[in-house]
C-alpha cells in the first residue's frame, strides 16, 4: 500500500455511524497509548483495536499524528466552562481541582497524551489549539475579578491563568509527585495573590493606571 498523504488534512464526516467509527478509533487511540507507549502506536493497531478496516483509519487520519490530533481536537469540541464561585481564588481553585483530577486519572490519559505532544508535531499543534481555546473559555474568571475591584483593570488573563494553573501542571507532569489536595488552593491564592499586586497587568495599562493617578 501506498503511505498516505501527509500534506492534505484528514476528512471530518459528522453523524451517524462515521461518528461512531471516530469514537471507536480514538478511544483505540487512547488504550493503546496507555498501555503501549508512543513507539507502539500504529495505525494498523489502532484498527484492529477499533474493529475498523486498516484502510478507512488511513484514508480518514492519514497516519498516528492525525490519530493523535483528532484527539486533542475531540477533547475541545464540548460546552465546558468555568464555575463561578464569586471569587478568583475560588474559580482558580475550581480550575485546579479539575486539573488535577484529569492527571490524577486512571489509566494516566491525560498525562499520556500531553507526553505524546512532543514526539508529534501535528498532535502539538492540536493541543495548542486546545490550550489556546481552554484559556480563551477561561478569560471570563479574570473579568469577572477584574469588575469586582479583585484585579487591577489591564490585568492579562492568559499570564495570570498559566500563574494560577501552572504548579499543578509542574508537580503531576514534570516532578511526578503524588497528587496533593491541597495544590489546588495554594496555588489559586498565590496567582490571586500576584495578581491583585498587579503582577500581571500589561504595560500600557500600568502606564494609564499611573497617568489617571497624576492627574487626580
């Protein structure tokens, strides 16, 4: 068989029993990640972990980058958003519970496909895509503080919640420490913290901020 054609992207068919197929194959995707590593991810395994035809996996993903950023693509296409608890160091908390329950899980998926992301420029990709979406979907915790008088207007919300979330990330993924209970607060205060002392207010903000202040 010819290899498949790496330049053009994959076909995406909603409903029906193509989505079907698309929930068998990437949860096939998943297991075998887990359970093999990303040296063992083949197409040819994913299908016959899926019970689907090698030659649909290949036509519809192309290769494992394409199983792998469909993945990360499925992942983002739901409804989720942030819980509003009337508090920044509350929704930060929030956040970092469901962070650390996701990399807390069994079998590690999350923790799997994040690792994966660097053996793989197309997954990479994806999961940028997803970062990027998660932290636009995330922006409304920094608003909301930012009007009750918690932030200083200017504050940047991306800076402020990869501050707030970023120790969960650094003890589940990179140090591999048991899972603490109480990271997700302490870390949440310490982000609301900074972010209340203006730690991550933009420059021309902080410019305004001072000329409003020497002018009054």
């Amino acid at each position: 068989m010819n290899a498949p054609d790496q330049g053009s992207e994959p076909v995406r068919r909603p409903g029906g029993r193509s989505a079907r197929v698309r929930a068998q194959v990437l949860e096939a995707v998943c297991a075998l990640l887990v359970e093999r590593g990303y040296d063992a991810l083949t197409v040819d395994a994913v299908a016959q972990r899926a019970g689907v035809h090698r030659t649909s996996v290949y036509r519809r993903w192309r290769d494992v980058g394409g199983l792998l950023a469909d993945v990360f693509d499925a992942a983002g296409a739901d409804d989720w958003r942030p819980r509003d608890t009337g508090s920044l160091e509350g929704d930060l908390t929030a956040l970092n519970e469901e962070v650390l329950a996701g990399l807390s899980e069994d079998p590690p998926v999350t923790r799997a496909l994040i690792a994966a992301s660097f053996r793989s420029a197309q997954a990479a990709e994806a999961l940028r895509r997803f970062w990027t979406d998660r932290y636009l979907r995330c922006a409304p915790v920094v608003e909301r503080a930012v009007r009750r008088g918690e932030l200083p207007p200017g504050t940047d919300a991306r800076q402020l919640l990869v501050a707030g979330t970023a120790p969960v990330y650094h003890e589940l993924v990179l140090l591999r420490t048991v899972p603490d209970p109480d990271l997700p607060a302490r870390a949440a205060r310490a982000a609301a913290l900074a972010g209340a002392a203006g730690a991550f207010t933009t420059r021309n903000a902080v410019r305004a901020n001072r000329a409003r202040t020497s002018t009054t």
